[in-house]
C-alpha cells in the first residue's frame, strides 16, 4: 500500500472515530429541483459562433439524502442527485459542451450522459419563527457526468476521459435555504444550490470561470423522526 493509500485510510479512521458518535440520525429527504447549467463556451477565441454548442441547458434534478445533527444549530446532509444532459466533445477545440440530440455526428463525439452530484454538505441553521428556519451551508461536492447512451453512432469513450480528467469532477457546492414545518415530522426546504468549477482555475480552454457552473433551486421534502 503506498504512503497516499496509508494516509486516506488512517485520516478515515481518525474521523469515525473521532466524529461519527457526534452525528445523531436527523431525518430523511427527498430532492427535486432544476439544474441550470451555463455554457460559456457559445463563442470562440475567434468571435466565431461554436457548431453543436447548445445554449445553457435546463434539466430536471431528483434524488435523496439522509440528515445528522450535530448539534442544535449544525447539520451533515450527505446526499445523491441525478440529472441527464447531451453532450458534444468537439473535434475542433478538444472541448465538451452541452449539445442537442439532432447534433450531427460530424462535429464530434455526442452521448446522453447521467450527471450524479455527491453532496457533504454542512448546514447552519437559525430558527427567526416557531415553524421556519433558515440555512447556509457548503459542500466538498462531487459531479460525475457519465456518458450512457450514444448517440449517432459515435464512440464515447473519450467524452467519458475528458469528464475525469483536469479534476473536472470536483464541484465544491454552496446554498443557502428555507424550511418549513408542515407538520410535527414534514417540512418543505426551498433552496438554492450553486456548483462551483472550481476546475476551470487551470483550465486550458479559453473560457470564463462560469463555464459549466450549475444553479439548481430546489425543492426538498425532509422527514424527520418522530419526538419521543
């Protein structure tokens, strides 16, 4: 085992160890929400409009999660969603894009990908009412974006390196949110989540650092157990 292996595993033992018996079961919940994901790559270095590049996307985002506290006011909230979205890794810049489905094959590899978000997310919360309370938190975020299904015939197994490569999976997250009790275990959280690319800061493409940045509002219904 080499010393990096050695030292990931001993860093999480000394964190079950050390702050598992903190986090008490919290609760259960439910996302559903719609990403927004900006394309900056719509014009080239050239002024020239990009072929295949789509403009920024809307897509539908479902998943769950389950809740800890660790204390009265701080929360973890690991969480799993799921989007999907075409993409065109073009032949001319090397670049992957948001694309369309009626994108023809000749301007490059196209696959419907799964987009997965692994969410840590650490919450604050203050309850300002009886029944509401509002949040801040932050997340070490994950994006995996895996290419699924191809389309036009086209080869994907490029468009699946280019994804993990560059650290283009590292998608530290930040929101902020709204709860409300519905009832004695129900509450509706509306929230809005923002992925930062945080890759795009060595980038070798000639794009803004909002490129493929995601803003997802959210709507999530959390569960939590019942008081004894």
């Amino acid at each position: 085992m080499s010393v990096a292996k050695k030292v990931t595993v001993l860093a999480a033992f000394f964190f079950v160890c050390v702050y598992l018996p903190a986090f008490e079961y919290a609760g259960y919940e439910f996302h559903l929400g719609q990403a927004i994901i900006l394309n900056g790559y719509r014009v080239d270095s050239a002024g020239d409009i990009v072929q295949g590049s789509d403009v920024s996307p809307i897509r539908f985002a479902v998943g769950g999660g389950a809740r800890f506290s660790l204390s009265e006011s701080w929360f973890f909230s690991p969480s799993v969603r799921f989007f999907g979205q075409e993409y065109i890794l073009l032949k001319d810049s090397g670049k992957a894009v948001p694309t369309q489905i009626e994108t023809g094959a000749e301007l490059g590899s196209i696959a419907g990908t799964l987009g997965v978000i692994m969410g840590f997310p650490f919450t604050w919360e203050y309850a300002f009412a009886e029944k509401v309370a509002f949040g801040l938190g932050a997340s070490p975020s994950l994006l995996f974006r895996i290419p699924v299904v191809p389309i036009d015939g086209t080869e994907i197994g490029e468009l699946r390196s280019y994804f993990l490569r560059a650290g283009r999976f590292l998608a530290p997250e930040f929101f902020g949110s709204v709860a409300y009790a519905v009832s004695e275990r129900t509450r509706a959280v509306l929230s809005i989540r923002t992925t930062i690319p945080v890759y795009n800061l060595w980038s070798a493409f000639d794009t803004p650092f909002w490129d493929e940045l995601m803003i997802i509002p959210t709507l999530t219904i959390r569960v939590v157990p019942a008081q004894r």
